[in-house]
C-alpha cells in the first residue's frame, strides 16, 4: 500500500498483521473496543453487523461500526 494511500477493508478481510493492528486499537471507549476485540469478527461472518476499518500504512485511522 502507498504511504499516502486511505484502505477501507471489512473486518473480516484483514490480513494477519492487520488483524494484529486491531487488536492494538483502543477507541478509548471501554465497551466499544470490547466489542471491537471480542464480537465485531465473529458478528460479521454471521451477517448480523459489518465492521469496517479505514487504515493507512500500517496505521488504523478508524473503525466503522
């Protein structure tokens, strides 16, 4: 990816290293990054929400629930 490039993949597309990004990733909110890092995957894979994570390098920017 370009250093200047802005990527939007879905939760459940994230590579490895990317997975492991995520799971560094603090909102700084209590009960949304214990959804981030304990539902939002498997919440996906079952269609019931979608997770989107707007990353730039090997940076999270965002998370969009």
């Amino acid at each position: 990816m370009n250093k200047d490039t802005l990527a939007i993949k879905g939760i459940s597309d994230l590579l490895p290293g990317e997975r492991a990004l995520m799971k560094q990733f603090s909102s700084g909110e209590v009960d949304i990054d214990d959804y981030l890092h304990k539902h939002a995957y498997g919440d996906q894979i079952c269609n019931l929400t979608r997770t989107f994570v707007v990353m730039k390098q090997d940076f999270i920017l965002a998370i969009l629930l």
